[in-house]
C-alpha cells in the first residue's frame, strides 16, 4: 500500500485510522484464505467468514470484502476480476456500470439473471489514487492465488451446470496462465467434476471501447458468448 493511497484514505475516510496505521507499516499477509473456509459451508458461513479475511494485502485498501451472491444453485456462475469502486462501497459484487451492462447482456441472450450468481476472482477492491477518484488497479498472482479458496468453495457450494469468466484474470485464474480470452472466447471447455467452462471478455472492456461503433460491435460479440452459455442450460434441462 503506497503512501498516496494512505492519503487518500486519510482524506476521504478519516473513520479509517486503524487501516491507515496497518498501511503505514506495510503489513505484508499474504498467503491463503484456505484456513478460513469452514469445514461445512454454506453461502451464509462463507459469506459471514469472508468479511474478516486477510490472507493477502488487500483488506486494507479496499473498504469491505465483496462475497458473491445470487441464487442458491445456480445453473451459472460469472466469475470477474475483482470489484469496482462502486461494489467496493456497497459490499455487493456487479453493481456498477459493468454490473448494468451485463444484466442487459444476460436479457438479450435470454439468461435470467435472477437464477445466476455472480463472484469475483479477488474479493477486495484494489486500486490507485488520481486526485480525488480510485483507479482500478489489477490483481496480482500472490492475491488472485490467496483468494481462489473463497472461490473454489463458491463453486463447491453454488454447484454451478456452467462457469462463465468474465475477462482475463478470472480465465486465467481458472483454466490457467496461457488462456487467452482474445483466442478462446466462446469455446465450452470442461471444468472439474462434469462441470462446464465459457470464458468472454469483461463487461467492463465493453465500456471502455473507443467509440460507439466499437461498444455496439463488442456488445454483440459478448452476447454471442452468452448465448453459448444459454445453450448449454436448455441443452441441460
Ligand atoms: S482479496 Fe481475498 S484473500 Fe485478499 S484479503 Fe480480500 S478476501 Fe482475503
């Protein structure tokens, strides 16, 4: 945690001078949250356990854990990044304009995303300061690899029929270092015991697109991989 972001905190959450004191001295914790996961879960225990995880740095730069959360046996479960300045604040996963742009997604490719449920990679929101805003900033391998027990107990737990990756860092924390989403979106992969694997870009990509042609074109591109997803559903039912 750099000095800057201590700042920032100082600044912006004065509340916050217990986690500003554990910044200033670096605390370096990481390791795995594979201690934590209670040894029957459900979504409530993990969901309740999570809240005090510190298994890597980044308790204390974001304000909360954000847990998954959707429905109980879900047929699919979107796995993204990490949360975004405005899930970090709510303590809810894709509630943010990429969260917006995927439900509106799910509805074209005709997914009801009341029987889906949605998780990130990494649980804590990492990010840089730029004068008054919080940059996102990318997990890296020690963080994504300390937090993949929460998300390995998601899957145990939610026992999904499909696993959909949202963006580079959840493929690759899934399928491996040499995925690449740019090659592979779309293609049904197996996943462990019978499940199945899709990975698409992050909805977030979408967004950043450089004009309007471009947003529209990748939007489609991504309804195309979801309407894979919802393929495989009604080929399961
Ligand atoms: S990012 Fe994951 S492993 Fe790191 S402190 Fe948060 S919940 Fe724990």
């Amino acid at each position: 945690m750099s000095g800057l972001q201590a700042g920032w905190v100082r600044r912006n959450f004065p509340q916050r001078s217990c986690i500003v004191a554990a910044m200033a001295r670096k605390v370096q914790t990481a390791g795995s949250a594979a201690d934590l996961i209670p040894s029957h879960p459900t979504l409530e225990s993990l969901q309740k356990t999570a809240k005090g995880c510190k298994a890597c740095d980044l308790w204390a730069r974001g304000t909360q854990t954000v847990f998954g959360e959707g429905a109980r046996n879900a047929e699919v479960m979107f796995v993204g990044e990490q949360p975004g300045d405005k899930e970090d604040l709510e303590g809810k996963p894709f509630v943010g304009p990429a969260g917006v742009l995927l439900d509106k997604a799910l509805a074209e490719a005709g997914i009801d995303r009341r029987k889906t449920y949605v998780t990130n990679a990494v649980k804590h929101f990492k990010w840089d300061p730029r004068g008054k805003r919080r940059i996102h900033e990318k997990p890296d391998s020690i963080e994504i690899a300390a937090c993949r027990p929460w998300l390995d107990a998601e899957i145990e737990v939610v026992s999904p029929e499909v696993i959909v990756c949202l963006g580079a860092t959840a493929a690759q924390a899934l399928l491996g270092g040499n995925f690449r989403v740019t090659q592979q979106r779309g293609q049904v992969l197996p996943f462990g015991d019978g499940r199945r694997v899709v990975a698409t870009v992050h909805p977030s990509s979408i967004l950043r697109a450089p004009d309007e042609d471009s947003r529209h074109q990748e939007m489609q591109r991504f309804i195309e991989d979801l309407r894979v997803v919802a393929k495989i559903i009604d080929g399961a039912k």
